[in-house]
C-alpha cells in the first residue's frame, strides 16, 4: 500500500504525477490518495485541484480518502496507521527563507513520526 498526501489546494505538476505513476505501476501496489482539508480552505480551489488531480491518476484506480483536519500531519499519521500503508509519497513545497524560518514543513513533520518511509517526490526546477 502506498499512500499520496495531497493538500487538494495546490496543483501537483506532470512530473510528480509520471513518477507516482512509474512507481506504482512497477511495485504493483495500490494507491491511496489521501487529500487533508483545513478549516481555512478554498472550496472552489479545492474542487479544481482535486478534480485535476482524479484525472492524472485515473488509470492506476486510487482509492481516495478525504479529511477535513486542521493537524494535517496527525491526520496523516493516523491514516497510515488504520490503513497499513508501507509508503508515504508527498511533494513538499519550494518557500522563500522567511517563510522557512517560521514555519515547518508537512513533509519534514512527517518523516518524523518514524511510522513508515517518506518519499518526498521534489518539482523540477527550470533552468533558462
């Protein structure tokens, strides 16, 4: 069982996507989408995102589970526990150094909870 944390506010790029796909496909396992909601959250974003996101993944047939948790981290923490998940896959995101310095990563927290293995799948940087 693999799990993806989602934050359905935010688009997930075609890269991430291909290598969730890639690795699915040759483990054989099944994936789980796991979207987290906050109080704070944009229903409309939310929709379109999560939409979007359904399609990229509509070949591999992911179950999708949907918490509206204002602890995201614990209620990733949680899931993977109920579920039996053996890999957690997440994209963090890029912030600037102000906001580094203040806040602390989903991804970061998680890979903290020792529960199972953190994938942190990065977005490609541009080069010009």
């Amino acid at each position: 069982n693999i799990a993806f944390a989602s934050i359905p506010r935010n688009l997930h790029s075609t890269s991430t996507i291909e290598s969730i796909k890639k690795f699915v496909k040759y483990t054989g396992a099944q994936l789980h989408v796991v979207m987290v909601t906050t109080p704070q959250h944009d229903v409309r974003k939310e929709k379109e995102a999560a939409t979007a996101l359904q399609n990229q993944l509509e070949e591999l047939q992911p179950h999708y589970h949907t918490m509206d948790e204002p602890h995201i981290v614990e209620a990733i923490g949680r899931f993977v526990e109920e579920q039996h998940i053996d890999l957690l896959v997440v994209r963090p995101r890029r912030h600037g150094i102000w906001y580094n310095l203040f806040h602390n990563s989903y991804a970061k927290e998680l890979a903290k909870l020792n529960l199972i293995p953190v994938m942190a799948l990065h977005e490609e940087s541009k080069v010009d």
